[in-house]
C-alpha cells in the first residue's frame, strides 16, 4: 500500500465493529451497505490527456466508501493485465477525492489510444486476469504531444478585406485534416468542408480565402483568427491571431454647409473627417473652393491646426473661412467645393458639394390686394393681400405685415392708430397643379387676409405697409429699410343731386344742356380729384322702366330727336380715381316729356266700322303726341248730333251707347297741345253700333283628361279666322290654336258653333284666351278671358328620381322628385330599400318635390329602391280626371348616392365614399362634360384625363380626393358610391396627404363641421393642418377660391373640395364617423 496521496483529505480509520464479512471473487464487501467503488464522476480525471512512452501519469478520483483502490494502465486497451500494463495501489480513507501520481509508461509502450482504470481492491490484479474496472479514462501515449500552429501569413495592417490567411500546422505524427476549426472575423466554425479553408499537408499550411462561397470579407478594423488543429493521435492545439483591416477611406461629411444648402457671411465651411481603423493622414488633407486648390494657395497649410491662414483640421474637423488670409471669398449664387483626404494606408476619399451663397438680405418685391386701390364699397370686404419677396423665403419662419397708419415705417409703436393686420401663409402650390387657379407656387410668395375692420373709416390717405419677421433661405434677415409698398384708402364717395323740378323744364326738345339739371362734387377731396362723370337716361316706354343703359356722349349739347316721344328720366353717376360712386337721378324730382314733333291724328277705321258691345274709342284712331299733350275721345252715342266724352280707359260701356242696333254715329279724337305746338289735330269716323249676342267660349274636361274649347258666335255667323292661347299657369307650357285647329258644328236650330280639343298636354291647370275672333261679317272681338282654368291630368303621380342630400350618424334626408306637382303625401306610404320613412317634409309646397328623412344610414352604393304605394294629392285635379291621386303601384326609382350640379368651368368635386368609387367615365353623362383633372400621387403630378382626345384610361374617382371637373355649360349628374364599407369592398378609404397644398374630398353625404374638434371631418388630420387654411371653391370661373371663416359656417359640404394645407408627408386621411356610434352591421350589408 503506498502513501503518497498529495492532495488526501482523511486518513483510513478502523472502526472495531462487528461485521459479516463475505469475499467473493478478490473483492470486499461490507454486508449491509453498497460495494465499495471509484465512481465515474466529474472528480475522477487525469490531468493530461496525452504522455509520452517513459513518463508518468498522474490524475484525481473519487470513491464513494474508503479503501485500496488499484489504478492500471492498460495500453493496448483490451481490459486484460499484461506485460507491458503497469498498475499502482492507492489508499483512500473514506468516500472522498484523492489524488495519484507515479503510474508509470513503459518506454516501449506503442504510440496510441490507452486506459487508465480504476478498481477499489486491496490486491494488486495479477498478470493475465481481467480488469474489472470501475471506471476508466482515455489517454493517448504519443511522444511528440499535441500539433504545433504558427507562422500566419497576415500581421500589422491589411487594406484587403479578401486577403487570404494562411497558418502553418504541423505534427509527427500527422494532422487530421478533418479536424480543423477556425473563427476569424464575423465567421465560426469553419472546417475544410467549407468552401474557401483548406489543408495542405504536403505544405503543411491551412489556408482561409474569402474569395470562397462559406467565407465572409473581414470586417473593418482588428480582426482574430482562432485556429484549432487536431493531430492523427487527436491531440488538438489552438492558436489564436490578430491582425488590422483598413480597407475603407475616411468619411467626410460637410456638416456647413450641406449639399444644395447655403451660408450667409457669418458662417465658416466646416467638415468632419474619421477615419476609424487607423485615422485620417493629416499630411494628405486637401480642398478646392470654386476651381482652387487651396493647398496651392501661398502661405497656406491645410494640415495644421492653425487657423490664422483661413483653414484649420483640429479634433477631426477641418474649417475653412472664405475670405480670410489667402482662402478666396465666396461668390453669390452658386458654389461648389471638395475636400479629400487619405488614412494611414493610402486609402484616399474625396467628397464635393454645391451650395448657395448668398449674404444680400432679401427685400419685399411687391404687395398686391386684391381690390386696390380701397373704396368704401372694398372696405366693407376682407381683402387677400399677396407679397412677393425678391426671393424665395425660409418657410419654416412665418412672416407679418401690418399696416402702418403713422407713417413712421414701423410696424408697431406707441401710436395705438398702426395695425398688426395678418400672419402671412406661403403662397398655395397645390401640389403640382398647373392651371390657373388664383393661387401662387413659389416659396417666395406669401397670401393673407386683410380684415375688413383694419381700414380706416372716412379716410382719405395712403396707408404704408410694414413686413417683418421674414429669412430668405440662407438664413439673412429681411431689409425693412426698403419700401414694402402702400396702399391708398379712399372711403369719402362724390356727392351728386337732381335738381328741384323748378329748374327742369317738364317738356324738352331739340338741343339740351343736361349737366344743368345735376349738381356733382368731389366731396372736398380738392382740385386733383379726378371725377369721372357719365349721364344716362330711361325712356318711359322702352320695355326696361328703371333701367339707365343709353349713355349720353355730349350731355351739353344733348340732341333730343333721338328720344321718342314719351317720357324721360336723367341721371348721373360720378365717380372718383378709386372707385367710389354716387348716382342721382330725376325720378320722383321732375316729369319731364320729350315733344320734337307735332301731334297728329288719323282714324285706323273705316267708315261704317261695325262694333258690338262697348266702343273703346282709342281703338279705332292712330294718335301721334307727347305725353304731356291731351288727348280727348268722343261720340254721339246718343244719336242727338252732340258729342260725349269717353269715360274710363276711353270706352264707351255698352249701356251708355242708346242709338239703335244698326245706326251709324261719330266718333272724334283730338289732340290739344301748348303754345309751342303749331296745331291742335283732330279725327273722326262714322262707326256703326251691332249689340247682337256676343261670342260665347266653354271649356270642358273629357274623361280621358283633354280639354275641349267650343267658339259659340251668334247666331247665324261663322267662324272666319280665331287665335286661342292655353297658358299652364307656372308658364312652364304654352300652346296656341288658330281657325284650323277647330271643327265646325251645327246645333239643332242649326247655328254653328266650334270645337277643338288639346291632347295630351303636360299635366296641369291652364288659363284660356281667346286672343281674337273675327266672324264672317268681318267683325271683331278680342282678349276675350275664359273665366274657369282648364285642368288637364293624364298622368298619374309617380317618383321621377330620388338623392341624398343631407345625413349624420344616424338619420338621413332624400329628396324625392315627382313627374308632376303634389300637395300632399304621407310618410308611411314611402320605404327606402324596404325601410319605412320616419318624417316627411314639403309635401304641401306644390312643387314636384319632398323630402323623406329616414333614421338609419342605408348603404347607396348599389342605388337601393324608394317606393311609394298609396295615395298622392296632386296639384292638378281635374273634375273628370282620369287616374284620381292614386300612385302607380310600388312605383319606385333608384336612390343615387348624391346629385351633383356642377357649372360652367372649373368644378372643386369630389364623392361621399366611404369605399371602392366608380370610374369617370360616369361623368360623361352630364351634359357638357369635358375633362376631369386629377393627382396621380404616383408620378406626383396633375394629370388632365380628356376623353374627347383619346385620352389615357379614365381615372377612378373615390372617396376622401378632390377633383378638378371641366364643364362647357351647366349640368347635374346622379351618383352611386359606397357611402358605407360594402361586403364587397370592407375596408374604408384612406388617402395618403403629403406636405403642402391637398385637394381633398368630403367622405359624408352630409354636411360636417371642419373643425370641432370631435367628429369633425378632418379629425384624423388633426394637428397635422393648419385649420385657419381651408380654401374652398367660391363660384367664380375660372376657378377661384375663398378662405372658410375662422368661426361659424365652416362646413365642409358633399360633393365639394377644399385645399387644405398639410405640414407632414404621409398623413392618412379617413373618414370620420358624424356621431361616436356606428350603425349596426346589418345596415352596412
């Protein structure tokens, strides 16, 4: 037993007890425990896995009871004790760790893999026996140990990033080339299976090439290679290596200013060179400003950190002055300059940028109001103001004007009387859109609102404006020691009176001196006021009363003949060299009659001219006078040779005429004039008095709803010639008949009578004249009225069209159009899409039209059906009409999604959808259509889709985007949308806005609040817009636009676009509900 365990932690203890002890096979065991053993356990180890022949080994094990424990070597590995095995008894005192040494190797023991076994016995194994190990522990017997790696082929500094590596590997024994492992850069693992490592054992060299598939470039800076080799013995050595990539230049990143930016005076050149691996060689820095090289420039250093001669490379920035010691100043306009510079290894970078220069402060160009100069009829209006600068401004800055009303040039002071009038906007570019629209694009040109309130009242003075808080884009400050413009204010009108009737002659001929008949004044705005004075007049029976459009060129010498002879009025308009006006005029104040010819007087009759029933007198005389001179008709209706007068309206009644039928009398006309009339004319004419009946007219309804209109004459006469007229009595039908359109008939007495019958007319009431009837005996009765209307109704009422025109979260109005006037309906009788109407409206205003409001939100994409069943009053109910009010049955139309009128010119447009869209193509049922503009947000352009011209395919027209739609008249056109997500298209509609200028669509079919707050139409862009910049259309062609006001209406309507200004890319733009709570999904189906 031997003693020299070096690390034993307990010496063997005997403990006197009484055992059973049993021996079986050379091997101890206690009775009542566990066979004493070395466990196979992490502590029973050798401490080298290899030795060479001659040597020892020495190792730790564990046993988990104390005794001898014998440690064999069994070289050739069979498990059998022979010869050249060797073994050594070690003593352990009780389950614990202990430590061996001193287990020999034979110096002929064969080079290769042996067993070191471990067996607790007292007695040594005897040569030939088995080894019944407990455990055993591999080692290798080899007598040059493990592979020797060396010798890598790259050290220091590389600039290749595909460098190959190569290392040499070597062993006595031989190298297992299969056993490689190598790390190195951002790869692991690697073994000569991989493409790109390979072994040579000729050269004994493992090579690493990049070039190979399995192999990645090294990466910039250190770099380790980690090399594990393994010998034909499997011993393995591992050997780890570093080297340096530097195969990128430096950076060089201008910090001031940067590409397409600018500098002003005040600022130096700057820019940052790194370089990470091996830093920048100051000595190669280098730079040209505008075509100098500034290394050439005398007493120059551009690699020193001295900055007395204009450049200066300290803590990895190089600074470059212009315009100081021999660096050359900057050129206004456009400049470009390079820097280059090399790293240690030569790897060199070279960076240019071109940048404005510009250290001019800008200066306001122009200012432009809309209405200038300011009269009193501009002041009452807000004004938009536009500024122009002389170049394009720095836009994150928003400049003012003010209106200096002191004249000290400044823009606000201790005088309470200057004004701080506007915050002005950059000028509106719509993204792109090219046709005029009343808006400007550049960056340098700037709109707002001058408020009504800001302009003196009464005033006569020219008011200065005042721009400040204004940068161009390179960073200069705006001169505001230039002029910024004025404007003048004029708010005192002229003044101009009729003069009293006194001095106005009331009978005017030949040549006249208008002017004298008014007063005019500047209103004491002095002798340079320029006036510009125009009279006018109006003739009395020139078809337009009241309406002064003949211009009078010489009011002093007014040549009155081109006047007829009738009554005339005067009047004058002044107005100053700003626009304000004041008119006066002689109506009311003087008559005055135009008498350039004499009067005449001549029978339009002929002797023995037969009339029945009164005897207008003026009928039957041609009269020729001013309106001044009288006129008086006379007869002897009484047949006593004296002559009467004429009553009212120059007619004798039928009762005041005795002589007898047949008789002959006189009637007169005759004209008395004053003193400046040469003659008093007179005329007069036997007439010839026949009170036989007069005609008689009947109107009569057939039962098929014509009306029948019968001429009776008196008996015995016929007809010779008639015109009839039946006017419906809204004017909106006229139809006329004459002599052929009547059949004559015979009563039973057998006098004639006349018959003609109007067929289908549109239903309606019509008022009857007979205009004129002559019988055979050449006499005449005329503007006879009929006095019941003839009501003609062959249509029953039935539903003509049906849209939306107004909706919120949960209710929405339809107007429903009739093929004639109703008076009255009730709600129950209408259903939208099978829903029962809940509210009914102007069914009682006589008009062809009514509104249903129905409290759900119904999905009109797919034109749902409005029916009515019952009954419907209408406005035309004839005694004998044909259908009564009844509807025809479920007479229903489709229900369009909006009804879109759309003018003359330039149209904002867009569609309340809430998904899909149609295609424009639908638009070309509006008469006049011509073009529809829209933005292609792919190429960021306006594209103008023509279809007359062959155009591309039609754009598709949806929901949230505004259009621009071109008309050659006006027109209305039906349309059906999604106004809800449908089944086949589930998902609402967004648009992408970008910064800037946005034509947007309203997605409701009602109108919406822009700026609530809470549901209001452009909630999903909040704080991304600015709210006080919504332009909406305001009806002037071409196209023109107004800005919403900041409080009040500010709704945002169906079918119309407004530009808003975005100030982010990518904002989405979606619909937002009217109320918080959607309609149930039943609905949306």
């Amino acid at each position: 037993m031997t003693d020299d365990n070096r690390r034993k932690k307990t010496q063997a203890v005997f403990f006197s007890l009484v055992m059973v002890l049993s021996v079986v096979g050379g091997t101890v065991a206690f009775a009542g425990s566990a066979a004493a053993a070395v466990t196979d356990s992490s502590n029973t180890a050798l401490d080298s896995a290899s030795v060479q022949p001659g040597g020892s080994i020495s190792g730790d094990y564990k046993v988990n009871t104390g005794g001898d424990v014998q440690i064999v070597l069994d070289v050739d590995g069979d498990g059998v004790l022979d010869t050249e095995d060797t073994q050594i008894t070690s003593s352990s005192g009780s389950a614990d760790t202990y430590v061996f040494s001193g287990l020999s190797v034979p110096s002929s023991a064969a080079e290769g893999q042996a067993q070191v076994r471990f067996v607790q016995t007292a007695n040594q194994i005897g040569s030939g026996n088995q080894i019944n190990a407990d455990v055993s522990r591999s080692i290798v017997i080899d007598d040059d140990g493990a592979p020797t790696i060396q010798n890598p082929s790259i050290g220091g500094v590389t600039t290749d990033n595909q460098s190959v590596f190569t290392v040499d590997v070597s062993d006595n024994d031989g190298i297992n080339a299969g056993g490689f492992s190598v790390d190195i850069g951002d790869d692991t693992g690697l073994t000569t299976s991989a493409d790109g490592v390979s072994y040579s054992s000729s050269a004994g060299e493992l090579t690493i090439d990049p070039s190979g598939a399995d192999v990645s470039d090294y990466p910039e800076g250190s770099v380790t290679a980690t090399v594990t080799a393994e010998d034909t013995n499997g011993l393995t050595d591992t050997q780890s290596f570093s080297f340096t990539v530097d195969s990128e230049p430096p950076t060089l990143t201008f910090t001031q200013p940067t590409d397409g930016g600018s500098l002003n005076s005040a600022s130096d050149i700057t820019v940052d060179i790194a370089d990470a691996t091996t830093g920048p060689d100051t000595t190669t820095i280098d730079a040209t400003l505008n075509g100098q090289t500034l290394s050439e420039l005398s007493n120059t250093e551009v690699d020193d950190d001295d900055a007395s001669d204009g450049i200066e490379y300290a803590s990895g920035t190089l600074t470059i002055s212009p315009g100081e010691a021999n660096i050359p100043s900057l050129q206004q306009g456009s400049n470009t300059i390079s820097v280059t510079a090399a790293d240690s290894q030569g790897t060199s970078a070279t960076e240019e940028i071109s940048f404005e220069f510009d250290d001019v402060s800008p200066t306001v160009e122009n200012i432009d109001v809309s209405e200038a100069p300011i009269n009193n009829s501009d002041a009452t209006e807000d004004q938009l103001i536009t500024v122009t600068f002389n170049e394009d401004m720095d836009t994150s800055v928003t400049p003012e004007i003010n209106i200096d009303t002191d004249g000290d040039g400044q823009a606000s002071d201790e005088s309470t009387s200057d004004q701080d009038i506007a915050t002005l906007k950059e000028g509106i570019d719509n993204n792109g859109f090219g046709k005029d629209n009343g808006f400007n694009s550049e960056a340098r040109t700037y709109n707002a609102v001058i408020s009504s309130a800001d302009f003196p009242a009464d005033s006569n003075q020219t008011l200065n404006f005042v721009v400040t808080n204004a940068n161009d884009v390179s960073g200069n400050a705006l001169d505001t020691s230039a002029d910024t413009g004025s404007i003048y204010v004029d708010t005192n009108s002229p003044t101009a009176t009729a003069d009293a009737d006194t001095a106005i002659p009331d009978n005017i001929r030949g040549t006249i001196d208008v002017t004298e008949y008014f007063t005019v004044d500047s209103n004491g705005e002095g002798a340079d006021e320029q006036l510009d004075v125009v009279y006018t007049y109006d003739e009395e029976n020139d078809g337009d009363a009241g309406v002064y459009d003949d211009v009078i060129q010489n009011p002093e010498t007014f040549d009155t003949t081109v006047l007829n002879e009738t009554a005339v009025d005067f009047k004058v308009q002044v107005t100053d060299d700003v626009g304000n006006t004041q008119t006066a005029n002689t109506e009311g104040v003087a008559g005055i009659n135009v008498d350039n010819a004499d009067p005449s007087v001549s029978a339009s009759v002929s002797d023995g001219h037969v009339f029945a029933g009164d005897l207008t007198v003026s009928d039957i005389f041609n009269v020729q006078k001013g309106t001044y001179e009288s006129i008086t008709f006379e007869a002897d209706v009484d047949g006593d040779s004296t002559l009467e007068e004429a009553g009212t309206d120059n007619t004798f009644t039928e009762t005041q005429i005795s002589v007898s039928d047949g008789t002959e009398f006189t009637a007169t006309a005759t004209v008395t004039g004053d003193a400046s009339v040469t003659q008093d004319p007179s005329a007069s004419v036997d007439v010839v008095v026949d009170d036989a009946d007069d005609l008689g007219v009947a109107t009569t309804e057939q039962d098929n709803g014509d009306v029948k209109i019968t001429l009776t004459p008196e008996p015995g006469a016929t007809l010779q010639s008639t015109t009839v007229t039946a006017t419906q009595n809204d004017g909106s039908a006229e139809i006329t008949l004459d002599e052929s359109d009547f059949t004559e008939k015979q009563d039973r007495f057998g006098d004639y009578y006349y018959e003609a019958t109007i067929s289908n007319a549109p239903d309606g009431s019509y008022d009857v004249d007979v205009d004129s009837f002559t019988d055979n005996a050449d006499r005449t009765q005329e503007n006879i009225d009929v006095t019941d209307p003839a009501v003609i109704d062959n249509t029953q009422p039935g539903i003509e069209n049906a849209y939306v025109t107004d909706a919120d979260g949960d209710s929405m109005q339809i107007t429903v159009v009739f093929n004639e006037s109703v008076t009255g309906a009730a709600a129950a009788d209408f259903a939208v899409d099978g829903t029962a109407a809940d509210g009914i409206g102007g069914e009682t205003d006589g008009d062809d039209t009514l509104t249903l409001t129905i409290n759900r939100n119904i999905q009109t994409g797919d034109a749902p059906p409005v029916t009515v069943t019952g009954t419907v009053s209408e406005e035309y109910d004839g005694a004998n009409e044909a259908a009564s009010d009844d509807v025809a049955d479920d007479d229903n139309t489709g229900l369009h999604s909006l009804q879109a009128t759309l003018d003359e010119g330039l149209n904002s447009f867009s569609v309340p959808a809430a998904s899909g869209g149609f295609s424009a193509t639908e638009l070309e049922d509006a008469d006049g259509f011509q073009s529809v503009w829209y933005y292609d947000a792919t190429s960021g352009e306006w594209v103008n889709w023509v279809p007359a011209d062959g155009s591309d395919a039609a754009p598709f027209i949806e929901g949230g985007e505004g259009y621009l739609v071109e008309m050659s008249q006006q027109s209305t056109v039906d349309i059906n949308v999604n106004t809800q997500p449908g089944l086949d298209d589930p998902f609402p509609t967004a648009q992408t806005l970008d910064e800037g200028w946005n034509l947007v669509g309203h997605y409701q079919e009602g109108a919406q609040e822009a700026t609530t707050g809470t549901n209001d139409a452009f909630d999903s862009i909040a704080g991304n817009y600015e709210t006080d910049s919504i332009y909406a259309q305001n009806g002037a062609n071409p196209v023109a636009y107004e800005i919403l006001p900041g409080d009040g209406d500010r709704d945002i309507k169906p079918g119309e676009a407004y530009w808003v200004r975005i100030t982010a890319d990518d904002v989405s733009y979606t619909e937002e509900p009217m109320t918080s709570a959607p309609g149930p999904i039943a609905q949306i189906a």
